[in-house]
C-alpha cells in the first residue's frame, strides 16, 4: 500500500467507522440463525456462551448435517465490553499513525501533527484503563482529571500545527507557544490543587452500573478550559482550512471534510455535558477527538502532510548562503536559517534581534524595505581576527597591520523588509545578510588600481618629462650643429660629444624609470609559485645587475629561500641600488639571512627616524634626482610573498632594510661577492 497518496488513513478511517456501527447495533442481540431447519419438533438444551443446538430423532448418518443446520450463534457484549473494545481501537489507529507520520515525514510540521496523533492516542488509553479498573475510584478519578489536561495539550499542539502548515508565523512563533504552554501549566496546576478549591471538578460522581467508572460535574473554571479547547480546535481547523482553499487551486472537499470532522468533535462534547451517552457521566470527548483526527489525517495525507508552497520555502530559506533571519512585531525571532546561526552567535528562537548589534539597524516604519551596510565588528560575539589582537606601532607595519585587518573582516547589507497582511498591517520583518565582503575587497582592489595607474600616469607625465625635455633640447643642438656643418662651419667634435653623452644619460634615465614601471605593474600580483633558492646565489645575480662603481657588498651569512626567483632577485636589485644612489659610489653593503628572512645593509649616514614611516610610499625621495619608486617597488615585492619589510639602525650607523616572514635555513657563512 503506497502511504502517500492518503489511503493508509483512509484504510484507518474504515475500521473506525465500521466500529462505530458495530458498537451502534451492539446494544441488541447479534444472530446468526440458518434460514431452514430439518427439524420440526424437539429439545432445546441451551449452551453456555449463548450456542444452543436443536437436535431430534434423526438417521445417525444424517446427524450431522441436521446438527449444523441448527446451531444458532449468540452473544450479546456488554456495554463494558463495547467501550474497552471502542477505545482500545482507537488508541491502537491514533497511535500507530502518529508513530508511522513521526518515523516516515520528516518536517517540522509533521512531527507535530505525529504528536498530537500520540496525545490522542494516550487520551483513548486512559478512557481503557478507565473502563476495566473496577472499583478503584481514586484512580479512575485521578485518569479524569489526567484527561482534560491531555485534551488541552492535544488542542494546543494541533493549533501549533495548524498555524505552522498554514504559515502563520504569528501563532507558529515562540511567543504564542510560551502562551500555550503555560496554558498547559496552568490547567496542570488547577487540576492538581482541585481537592482545595474545586474550581475545575465541582463534584466527582461515582457510578456503579452497568460497570464501574468516575464522572464529574463541573466546576466553573472547567467550563473555561473547555471553551479555551473550542477556541484552539476552531482556530487550528480555520487555518487549515484556510490553507485549502484560499490558494490558486483550492481544495473545497477538504474544507468539507474538515467542517465534518469538527461537528463530530462538537458532537461528543455535546453528549460529554448532557450526559445523552451510553453511560451516564461517562466523557466520551476522546471518541470525539480520534475521529476528527482521523478525518485530518486523511485530509492532509492525501495532500502530501506538507502544502508544496511551505515545504519549498523552507526548503529554499535553509540552503540559501545568506543569512535570513524572521522577525514578529515585537523583533523577536520566530525563525533563521542555517546561514543565520553560523552569523549570529547565540541565536534561537525568541531571542531580540537588537541583542545581536553593536549599534542595531533601523526597522522600517512603512512598507519600503531599508537597507543599512555593517561589518563583522559590528556584530557581538564575533570572535576577532587572530592576527588583530595586537596593534604595532611603528608606521609601516601599522599600514599592514590595518590592511590585514581589513582583510579578515566581513561586510554585509542588511535588508529589513516588513512582512505585511493584505490591509498592510507589518506583522514582523524578513532581514537578510548578504554578504558584500568580496566585493568590497574586489572595489577596494579595483580603486587601488586605479590609483595605481593614475600614479604611472603621473609618473610618465612628470619624471619621463624631465630626461625627454633634457634629451629633445641637445638633439635639437645636435642638429643645429649639422646643419652649421652643412653650410661649412667646422664641427666641434668635443661639443657633439658632449651633446650626446648628455642624451645617452637622459635615455638611460628613462630606461631606469620605465623599468620601475614595469616592476610596480608586474609585481603586485601576489606570489602563488615558489622554489627553494640559494640567497647568495640570487644576491649574486642581483649585483651583477647593479652599476655598483666602486661599491663592495658582501654575503655575511645565506641559506635556502622559499621565494619567487626573479621577484626576489628584484627586491635585491632595488635595496642594492638604493644603497649605492644614496650612499655613493664607494658604498659597502653587508647582506644576509636571519630565521625568519634577511637583510641588506649599508655604512652610510642612515635614515632619519622621522621620515622612516614614509620612504616605502610610491613617489617619496630623499634625492632630488630620485625616482621615488625604488624602495616602492621593494615593499610591494615583499607584500608579493606575504613577507614585511621595515628599516633601522645598521651596525655602523647606516641603513638596515630587514624583510621577515620567510624562514631561512642557513647553509653559508661570510662570503664576499666580486
């Protein structure tokens, strides 16, 4: 039998109903006579269980067949028998369809429908236990008192139910389940404290025919208990019906069923307080309530237990990567997704919104959704970034440090945006995240190039301007100079020398000058392949690239480098040349590696510590004639790698450029580069 399609409860409805006539046409003698008898005259010898046999003188070998054509088959069960036999059957259906539903449908909604089926289920049991305990009247009193706290439980939960298959965010939120469960409590406690004030059970009565049970009469507060329970039935019924019908396709013979299944409810309440049932005094609100449930469980069977709409929504809001978070009216949260709680740390249900800021966004006061941009330290209970527990000093690193920083921080646009009713009326608020942080750092990325270029630009336009203006001025000599020549004036060959020496030096410097360029646009591309490398070996090659004049450099220590080849070969080129632009040409440079990376070293005068925070910006020299890209390029270089590069005090009073971040293992010491 395929269960979804709604005939197991169908199948279950069946049996019930066919019960519920047997136990009907119960109350007479159920026969089962032959139509014809051979027999016309003799004794009659009753049988104990009611089986009699009319038996005559007869040929022994028709005996038999004359035998079964009497038996007549009696039994009449009693009313005790009936009601066991009634509600033992509807604990077994509530029950084994609560676990079937529990074990077989797994949502939210379900689970709870599965419970309410299980509290039906153990409200029926008791009605049993009832029946067959006998004379035990302080129990049987206290399984009445048992019952009403089960009915409103079980109406309750079917109101959650109810509200959570319609999408009711307002009765499915953690507000209107506190409610409720206080309610549950309450009439806990009232029952329980009845014997000193009689409030709920005015009087129980004991009852001994036609077989032992308790029944009550009412007292004033159970009278509102018992319109509280009509209250939660016809609620949880008009959502579900309203669930039916007001869709694209609604489903009328739903909502019929269900009108159905309430007035069978209604009815047994009816015959409860009357006392027009079977047995006086007896509450027979459980037979009431597994047939309404019954009903429902066909009802919503056959409609998949879950509305399509909901299932899909929920199934959407869970595997969306942004947070979404839902609000009621009083910015409580009724609902998130997973997204949501890996975000906000400590969030469930019913806690407030605002407890999840530093400084909380707006909600909107009308309609209009409302966005506002936050970033991950604006949220609490943010754990901070591991590398942003410390802040150094020093200007440099400080500058790194803040980028880092920024680095590990998240950004998002939160979009409030007001749930409202058809009479636009705010019932709560949806508030999504959307997680803004790659392209912040893809805009940042993007103006610092721009910036970049407009740097290159500026680069071009005012120190390529200088050597071309130098360059253009001698050539336009130059030229004066042959055409003298052309119309017989001697050339001096000292002043052309000179003229093109001075253009060869202005060519040469634009050479220098583009090649920064291309360095600083090449170079900032982060290193993704390194190879392990002998620093001598690559300080070596760099010098070799240096017009070093008279400059000495030695090697006091090396080792094996992870690096890029060229970009470190580079990085050294430019700390080389610094050295020997700004010391001078007889300059001695010591360079090695340390545990965590190297240095390179001149005996000049130094760096004033005052303008230290400031000779790694792009444009910054101390050198009229300087570029003020070269210790630019260095530091980008080594940001290439992830490594850091500052600079201090050298052993003799000169400049030390220490670059770490990049553990070293020492194989070398003490060699002088040629």
């Amino acid at each position: 039998m395929d269960f979804t399609d709604g005939r197991f409860g169908l199948f279950a409805v069946a049996i019930c109903a066919g019960l519920a006539a047997w136990t009907a046409s119960a109350g007479g003698r159920a026969d089962a006579t032959a139509t014809a008898s051979p027999l016309s005259s003799g004794l009659v010898d009753p049988v104990a269980g009611g089986l009699s046999l009319e038996y005559a003188s007869v040929p022994l070998s028709r005996l038999p067949v004359a035998a079964l054509g009497v038996i007549r088959f009696e039994y009449s069960p009693s009313l005790q028998t009936l009601h066991v036999g009634f509600f033992l059957t509807m604990t077994v259906l509530t029950g084994v369809l609560g676990y079937w539903i529990l074990t077989t449908r797994r949502t939210r909604g379900a689970n709870l429908f599965a419970a309410t089926l299980l509290l039906a289920s153990l409200r029926s049991a008791s009605d049993v236990v009832h029946s067959v305990l006998g004379a035990l009247w302080t129990i049987q009193a206290s399984l009445v008192a048992l019952n009403l706290v089960l009915e409103v439980a079980l109406f309750a939960t079917f109101c959650v139910f109810a509200a959570r298959y319609a999408g009711d965010t307002r009765l499915a939120g953690q507000r209107a389940i506190r409610v409720l469960a206080a309610l549950v409590g309450f009439v806990i406690v009232a029952t329980a404290t009845n014997p000193f004030h009689y409030l709920v059970f005015a009087e129980f009565v004991q009852v001994s025919s036609p077989f032992t049970h308790v029944g009550v009469e009412p007292g004033v507060l159970w009278w509102g208990i018992l319109a509280v329970q009509i209250a939660l039935l016809l609620v949880g019924s008009g959502l579900l019906a309203r669930s039916f019908t007001v869709t694209d396709r609604p489903s009328w013979w739903a909502a019929a069923t269900l009108a159905v299944a309430i007035s069978v409810v209604l009815v047994a309440l009816g015959v409860s307080i009357l006392g027009d049932g079977p047995l006086a005094h007896f509450e027979y609100t459980a037979a009431g309530i597994g047939a309404f449930l019954l009903l429902t469980t066909v009802i919503l069977l056959s409609h998949g237990l879950r509305r399509i709409e909901i299932t899909a929504r929920e199934s959407v809001l869970s595997e969306m990567h942004d947070a979404i978070v839902i609000l009621d009216d009083t910015r409580a949260v009724v609902d998130y997704n997973a997204a949501a709680h890996s975000l906000l740390t400590g969030l469930s249900m019913g806690s407030h919104f605002e407890t999840f800021f530093e400084d909380p966004p707006a909600l909107p006061d009308d309609a209009e959704p409302q966005t506002t941009e936050v970033s991950s330290d604006d949220l609490r209970g943010r754990s901070p970034a591991p590398d942003a527990t410390e802040e150094p000093a020093d200007g440099p690193t400080q500058l790194r440090y803040r980028e880092a920083e920024a680095l590990t921080q998240h950004h998002y646009l939160v979009r409030v945006t007001p749930v409202t009713t058809e009479t636009n009326d705010a019932i709560g608020y949806t508030v999504r995240f959307v997680d803004v942080t790659d392209l912040r750092h893809r805009t940042a990325e993007l103006a610092r190039k721009n910036e970049q270029l407009d740097r290159f630009a500026s680069t071009v336009t005012h120190d390529l301007r200088n050597p071309l203006t130098v360059a253009t001025g001698y050539v336009d000599l130059l030229i004066d100079l042959v055409q003298a020549g052309a119309q017989g004036k001697p050339l001096n060959r000292e002043t052309v020398t000179t003229y093109l020496e001075h253009v060869d030096a202005s060519l040469d410097r634009m050479r220098v000058i583009i090649d920064d360029i291309l360095t600083l646009a090449r170079g900032d591309e982060s290193v993704t392949e390194t190879q392990a490398l002998s620093y001598h070996a690559v300080a070596n090659a760099a010098w070799q690239n240096v017009d070093s004049a008279g400059a000495t450099i030695s090697v006091d220590s090396s080792g094996v480098i992870e690096a890029d080849g060229d970009r470190l070969q580079r990085l050294l080129e430019n700390l080389f040349r610094n050295a020997v632009d700004h010391v001078g040409p007889d300059v001695a440079i010591r360079t090695g590696v340390t545990d965590s990376g190297f240095y390179v070293e001149d005996d000049g005068p130094g760096i004033p510590a005052d303008v230290r925070d400031r000779i790694f910006e792009h444009g910054y020299t101390g050198d009229a004639g300087g570029t003020g890209l070269g210790l630019s390029i260095v530091d980008q270089l080594a940001r290439a790698h992830d490594w850091e590069v500052s600079v201090t005090d050298g052993d003799t009073g000169g400049a030390r450029f220490v670059v770490t971040g990049c553990p070293v293992q020492r194989t070398l010491e003490g060699r002088r580069l040629e």
